[in-house]
C-alpha cells in the first residue's frame, strides 16, 4: 500500500513540476523580446496567408473569419512595428515556409472537409503562439512588449477556443 501512495505521490510531484515549468525544457532561457516580436510576426504571416488560402477554396464563413483574423493581424503588427522601433530592433522577417503549408490538405478537399481543416490548421499556430507569449511574461525583458503580450494572450486564447469549438462543430 505504501508503494502505491509513493508513486501516486510522485506521479504528482512530477506533474506539478511540469505543470510550474510550462513546455520550457530545463536550462531554455525564456524568448527574448525579438524572438517574440519575429515570432508574432510570423504568426501574423500564416493568419494573412490564411486569407490568401481562402480566396481560392473559402465559402463564405471562412473567408470572413480569414478577414477578420487578416485585419486583426495588421493591426497587432502596427502596434509591434512601435514596440520595435522603440527596441531599436532590427528584424528580418522571412517566410521560412509558407503561412500556409499546414493548410495542405485544405487545399486538396473542398466543402465541410476544408472548413474543417480550416480550423484545424489553426490551432497549433494559436497554441504556439501563446504558448511562447506566456513564457516571455515569466521573465520579460521589455515592459512595453510584456504589456503586449498580456493584451493579446486573452483575445488569442479566445480566438483558439473558438476555433476548437467550431472544428468540433463541424
């Protein structure tokens, strides 16, 4: 009985402790304010990639999130673009793979497939992005850039849970 208490016991300990480091591995520094600032970048690239995809597969709920999502986007870049400038940072944002390579098999499928996928595509971009947002706020090194990233975290958590709701809808 003893042996059973000690390993649940540890089973605990051992996901609290993972539960207190996030996905951080041991020894990772936290991102710094130009890792977020290009990966938020980035992110802003696949959501506007999003819409591209749309044009050409989209029906209409589709195509309208993509725009949203689109205009989102270009606003929380305006509002980083300042936050780099005050940082003096010089970035250089590629596409290193298209924005749009998770939406592969959108693109070979039509109709409630695609809207599926559509959604599906999403969720581990938001899950990264925030993911990333969330490690930087326990050790930032920008006070503007960590206010950033508390005002986005909830609008993107959001945003995910939407698009898990809706997939699952589908």
């Amino acid at each position: 009985m003893q042996v059973v208490a000690a390993i649940i016991l540890a089973f605990i300990s051992t996901a609290a402790l993972a539960d207190s480091t996030g996905e951080r591995k041991l020894g990772e520094p936290p991102p710094t304010a130009v890792e977020v600032i290009s990966s938020v970048y980035n992110f802003s690239g696949f959501q506007q990639g999003l819409l591209e995809n749309t044009d050409l597969k989209g029906n209409a709920e589709v195509k309208n999130l993509a725009a949203l999502r689109a205009e989102e986007a270009a606003k929380r870049d305006k509002s980083l673009k300042e936050i780099q400038k005050a940082i003096g940072a010089e970035l250089h944002v590629g596409r290193a793979t298209s924005p749009t390579a998770s939406l592969v098999e959108p693109e070979m499928s039509d109709g409630p497939t695609y809207v599926r996928s559509f959604y599906a595509a999403q969720i581990p971009e938001y899950e990264s992005i925030i993911s990333l947002l969330e490690r930087y706020l326990k050790a930032p090194d920008n006070t503007a850039l960590a206010a950033f990233a508390r005002e986005q975290l909830p609008m993107l958590r959001s945003q995910v849970r939407d698009a898990e709701r809706t997939m699952a809808d589908k």
